[in-house]
C-alpha cells in the first residue's frame, strides 16, 4: 500500500492548524501523588517530558467457522504484539470550537452475570506542574479514570487553546496481558501529527471478566469527554484504534447501542472481532497461537466455554452480532495468513453492511500481527490517512 502527499492535502493542513499545531516541544516533568477528589482519584499528576521528532511537515492524502449460537437480542454490547515505532507523514489537523463536553456512556445490560455500569461522576483532574504556554510543547498527563490500578491512560495534548480531534489507543496482549506503555510510540507518532492521544490501560482478564474491558474503555473515553476542556479535545471529534485484543476493545465500543457520542470511526489492527471465531479455529490445530487465543477467549469469558449457561456472556463478546444502524465506520486490517485470520474482519464487515455502515478490509502478504503488521510498509501511513480523513470530515 502506498500514498503520496497532494498539494490539496497540504494545503488543507495550512487551513486547519496554526504555527501551535505545526510544531512540539519538550517539557520537564513533575511527579505528585494522585489527587482524590471526592473519593475519586481523579488524576496522578505525573507528566513526563516528550522526546524524539517534535515536527510535522505535511498530511498524508486523503485518499468460518463459527460455533451454532443463538444471537442475542440484548444490545450491550491479543493476540500478541504490543504496537511499536510507527512511521509516516505527519497530519495536521484541528477540531471544530463548538463541540459540547459530553456525558458518560458506560450504562448497559446484564449479560451472563457481568454488568457494565455506568461511570459515576468524576472531578475535574489536576496536575501539579504548569507547563509554559509559550513553548507550545506537547505535554503527557496521567490520569485515573477508575479506582483500579489497570484505569489509567497517558493523555498527550499541547498546552494551547486550539481544540484538536482525538485519537484513543488500546494496547494488545491476549486480554490477559500487555500495557500502555508499550503503545508510547504510536502515542507519539499522532500527538505529532497534531492529535490529542488518550493511550489507555484497562482491566486484563486476570482482574476481571467480559464485560469489564469494554466498560473500561466506555468510562475512559467517557472521562475524557467530560474533562475535554483540560486537554484542547474536541470531544464530539474522535477515533478509537485497537490491536489485537485492544482490538476487540475498539470494536465492541464501536457497535455499543447506538453509537457513542462523538465517535467518528474505529480502527482494528488484526483485530479478535470474534471469539467465537478464535475458539472455533484454536481447536484441533497445530497452530500454537490460535490454542492460545482459544485459551485466551475462554479465560476472557470467566472460565467458561460457549455452552449453556455461558452462551450469553459469549454472545456479548461477539461484535458481529450487535452491528446495527449508525454504528462507527471502520477500517480492520490483517496479515493474509496471521493466526487472528481476515475472517474475524469479513464477518464485521458482512454483519455492518446490511446497515449501511461502512467497514474497509485490508490484508497484506505474510503472518505479520498486531504491532508488526502496523510497522509493514505503508501499513501505518495508509491508517493515519483513513483517520485524517474521518476527523477532517468531521471537524469545523
């Protein structure tokens, strides 16, 4: 795959930014305990200084099996790899002004024992250093979106008053492990292409069950959106980007009910768009990372296979079956012959279409998954275009 930089597109960006959004600057850090504002820990008042490249020149142009189930009428609605460097032209951006701050979205039904809940009302967050407005540096927050050690995300804003799209990365890991801090250079790569970044941690399996994963990350774009003010975010202009297990993240809360305020796309990276899928191709094959994956969804669903009393919580996780009208439009990309196979992206794709909602497919040559696909050549530069084009769109 491959794209070019077009004289309308680079005259696009010189519309939309302004010198603040153009270029980034480090900053010192400083460290507080975290702040615990009405029994809430709102923040964690760490920021740390921002290194490497600090400039952008350009945008890039716009440019089965399956196991017998019973589908569930309810709308509630990995895997290896974690992302690394990611190359490709810069994309300047900026969000409309008139953007309201967004309430949460964390609400749901009860399925197979679990419930999502609905986040309870946080303070505003507070950090203990000031950066110099001036300097008009990229400066990275950390702040506790929940109570739990896993509720944090690394938020990377500029310290100016320009209102700026989103972009929220989740971490890959077979549910069961990985972190952040290994999403630092993806981070990186679009807080310089002149995003607001929300790089975000959640429950693993081992700390709870399905639905816990999606509601982490239902509160923590919720928690954003209402402290939108603090980071320039325009919280009616965002796009979520998951790999692999982050991936499932990413698309079940791109199929959530009717769509979550603000939302204008989804990106999966060898996304598991359906357990069922993996625990249907990990059995009987000699293919060690699918009897993984199996392994993994099993232990995603609380221990329990996709029988009897266990159907219903399998069900939630299939994001296939909760497609509906004015769900996100998406882009899932996939290695030909990776271990999380184009089926998972096909099937979304099948079940999205007959409601109109747009869903691209891409597949490259080879085995390549999750991080290492990303880094293929032009794998990252033909994402970052799909997302310009989404928050441009979008913006006013």
């Amino acid at each position: 795959m491959r794209t070019g930089v077009t004289a309308g597109a680079l005259a696009l960006a010189a519309v939309m930014l302004g010198p603040a959004v153009m270029h980034t600057t480090a900053h010192a850090h400083a460290t507080a305990a975290p702040a615990r504002l009405d029994g809430v820990t709102a923040a964690t008042g760490t920021r740390t200084p921002v290194t490497g490249p600090t400039s952008s020149t350009g945008m890039v142009s716009a440019t089965r099996s399956t196991v017998t189930q019973a589908r569930s009428d309810a709308r509630d609605v990995g895997d290896v790899g974690d992302a690394g460097t990611a190359g490709g032209a810069g994309i300047g951006s900026r969000g409309g002004t008139g953007g309201e701050t967004g309430r949460g979205t964390g609400g749901g039904a009860r399925t197979g024992g679990a419930a999502e809940r609905t986040p309870a009302p946080t303070p505003t967050p507070t950090a203990t250093a000031t950066p110099d407005p001036s300097s008009q540096g990229t400066v990275v927050d950390t702040v506790s979106y929940g109570s739990h050690p896993r509720q944090r995300m690394d938020v990377w804003y500029q310290s100016d008053e320009i209102k700026r799209p989103a972009v929220f990365l989740i971490h890959g890991g077979w549910w069961s492990s990985g972190d952040k801090k290994y999403m630092t250079e993806i981070s990186r790569s679009y807080a310089e292409q002149g995003y607001v970044v929300f790089n975000l941690n959640y429950r693993l399996s081992g700390d709870a069950s399905w639905p816990a994963q999606r509601t982490d990350t239902l509160d923590a774009i919720a928690t954003a959106r209402r402290h939108a003010a603090l980071w320039s975010f325009d919280p009616n202009n965002y796009v979520i980007i998951g790999f692999s297990a982050g991936g499932h993240l990413a698309t079940a809360a791109g199929t959530y009910k009717s769509r979550l305020r603000g939302l204008r796309g989804v990106v999966g990276i060898s996304p598991v768009v359906s357990p069922l899928t993996a625990y249907t191709e990990g059995a009987d094959t000699f293919d060690l990372n699918k009897r993984k994956l199996r392994q993994a969804a099993i232990k995603l669903a609380g221990g329990c296979e996709p029988t009897g009393r266990c159907a219903k919580i399998w069900s939630s996780m299939e994001v296939p079956w909760h497609a509906s009208r004015g769900d996100a439009p998406m882009l899932v990309v996939h290695s030909e012959d990776e271990f999380v196979s184009p089926e998972h992206g096909n099937q979304l794709k099948d079940h999205l279409r007959p409601f109109g909602v747009s869903v691209t497919v891409l597949t490259e040559p080879g085995i390549e998954h999750s991080a290492p696909l990303y880094r293929l050549p032009g794998v990252a530069e033909q994402t970052q275009e799909w997302v310009a084009q989404k928050l441009l769109a979008s913006g006013s």
